[in-house]
C-alpha cells in the first residue's frame, strides 16, 4: 500500500487534501473569536472538518481496497504467509481477509494524511 502514496498523482491529491482541511482549521484568534460567541460554533466548525476528513479517508480507503484486492489476494497466497491462509480458507476467511486488508489500507492512508 505505501507505494502507491509514491505514485505523483497521488501524491498531490493527498498533498491537495490536506492543504485544504489545513486552510480550514482556524487560527487561535479565530478559534477565540468562536469560543466567545459559542462553543457551539466552534464544535460545529470542528465537526464539519472532521466529517471531511473522514469521508476523504474512507473514499481512498474503499478506492485502494477495490483496486488492490486481488493484488492482495495473491500475496496473501504465498508461503511466507501460510497461517494466514489457514484463517481465509475458513467459513469466515473472506470477511476476515477484507477486513484485515481495510484495516492494512486504513492505517497506512491515515498515516499519509495525518
């Protein structure tokens, strides 16, 4: 997963995302300014800047995940990884496959952007 955050374009669309939660974060006065007239609207300004920050990692997430999972698959196939295919050849081994390749995705993204 990390080499495809060394791939140009996405690169700049990691780099354009958090450029732009960045300019929407206020400054200490602004957030003084906020707090002075309501904390409501400094937790709604919070909020709003957290829902975007999730929606954009769970879009890349899913996105990276639909792209790579056969990709996935197969290095989960080799015999370095032979007690994982214990677990994917089992009733539940495609939910717990998934899920450990959304949470493999998910770390690194938020790594990225974080």
């Amino acid at each position: 997963v990390y080499r495809i955050f060394l791939l140009p374009c996405i690169e700049v669309v990691a780099a354009q995302f958090v450029d732009s939660v960045q300019s929407e974060i206020p400054t200490l006065q602004e957030m003084r300014d906020l707090e002075r007239r309501s904390l409501g609207l400094l937790k709604e300004r919070s909020s709003k800047i957290l829902a975007k920050t999730q929606h954009f990692i769970d879009s890349f997430q899913n996105l990276v995940f639909e792209g790579c999972k056969e990709d996935m698959l197969s290095i989960a196939d080799h015999d370095d990884y032979s007690s994982l295919r214990n677990r994917i050849d089992s009733n539940t081994g495609e939910l717990y496959c998934e899920e450990l390749f959304r949470r493999a995705i998910r770390e690194h993204v938020e790594i990225e952007i974080y």
